[in-house]
C-alpha cells in the first residue's frame, strides 16, 4: 500500500506537468493568432507584424547552452528530484521514469539587430522577447558550458544529471517580428545607408511583448 501511495503521487506530478505543457502550447498559439492577425505594413505608433531575414549590427550574442553566436535567445536548464527503492520500479512500469522536475532556470536575451523585410530594413530592439521558435535538445551536448550555466544560476547539481534546451536566432534566419513600430531620425551606422532620413523601429511596450516566431 505504501508503494502505491508513492506511485500514485509520482503519477499526479506527472498529470500537473502535462497541464502544465498544455497552458503552454495554448498560451503559444493565442500569441501566434494575434501575429497572424496585425498589420504586415509600417504604421506609425502601431502593433504590426514584419517577416524579414535577420542581419547584425556589432558583435552577437553567444548563446550559453550551444555556444552558437545569435542575435536573441532563450535556454532553459532543468534539474530533477531522483527517486529510488520500490517507488521508483512502479514509476518505472507506470510512467517510463524515476525523476520529477526540481528546478527550471531560464534565461532569455536580445541585441539589437536589423530585420531586412521587402520594404527596407527595420531595426529590432528591446530589453527582452518572447521566442516561440522550438525548444530543441543540444546535440552534441557541451557539458563545461552546462555547467556553467547551472554554477551562473546558483543550481548545485551536476550537468550530467540535468536537462538543457536552447532555442536562437540566427543571422540569414527569416523571421516574423510582432511588436510596436515607430518611425525617428536613422542613426547613421545601424543601417548602413548615411541618406537615409528616418529609420524604422519595433520593439515591445507594456502592453505588447516583442515576440519573435519563425516566418
């Protein structure tokens, strides 16, 4: 009885994180919806939506799982509560696993970067983002710098024993870009181009997320 008490409980963790997964993927597609439904053109003042291809300005971001330079990301560690004895072979028959979830870390950021679209470039900037690009595994893993990450964010617990994805934004990726849009005097070196008499911006405000999905 005590075994099945155990597993009973192991099974309930295992129902809160599939609700939980599920919030989620309805949380992405109510965003996705509000991309789809904004504006594809410049409006001044404006939530729009642009589709473009990324390019550079300065020196990219590292990204801190991968290693990989980008221009925003988002990684997420995870550590686990391990279970053993008798509890841990029913949650083996039951659920495929002796673990539940301890801690998530997640650490998103952005620079600043030019977002080529067919009606000029468009600078994208912001102190942070919503990225709804896929959450993939790290193949190969780089366990010194998943280390590194769980050390930064003070988890103490063994890269071997953790869970780690990454999602990025590359350079030459085509993206949609879904925030606020404004129009001001270019500054000359973030385009390229000295005539240009104003430059296009997006970025998110209080009521608007800067949110970046594939195009």
């Amino acid at each position: 009885m005590i075994f099945v008490v155990k597993g009973f409980a192991l099974i309930m963790v295992g129902v809160v994180g599939l609700v939980s997964a599920v919030n989620r993927s309805r949380t992405r597609a109510a965003l996705r919806a509000k991309i789809a439904a904004a504006p594809g053109e410049f409006e001044d003042n404006a939530v729009v939506t642009f589709i473009g291809t990324v390019k550079s300005i300065g020196e990219p971001l590292v990204a801190p799982l991968s290693g990989k330079p980008c221009v925003a990301y988002r990684a997420v560690a995870r550590t686990y509560v391990f279970r053993a004895g008798g509890a841990a072979l029913l949650a083996r028959s039951v659920i495929g696993s002796s673990r539940t979830l301890g801690q998530e870390v997640v650490d998103v950021e952005l620079t600043t970067f030019v977002l080529a679209t067919k009606s000029g470039d468009v600078i994208v900037e912001g102190e942070t983002c919503e990225l709804l690009l896929p959450m993939l595994p790290l193949i190969p893993r780089k366990l010194e710098l998943e280390q590194s990450f769980l050390d930064r964010a003070g988890l103490d617990t063994y890269a071997r024993d953790a869970g780690f994805n990454e999602c990025r934004v590359e350079v030459g990726a085509k993206i949609r870009v879904h925030g606020v849009s404004r129009s001001e005097l270019a500054t000359a070196g973030e385009t390229g181009f000295r005539e240009a008499p104003t430059q296009i911006r997006i970025s998110g405000d209080g009521a608007h997320l800067l949110t970046i999905d594939r195009a």
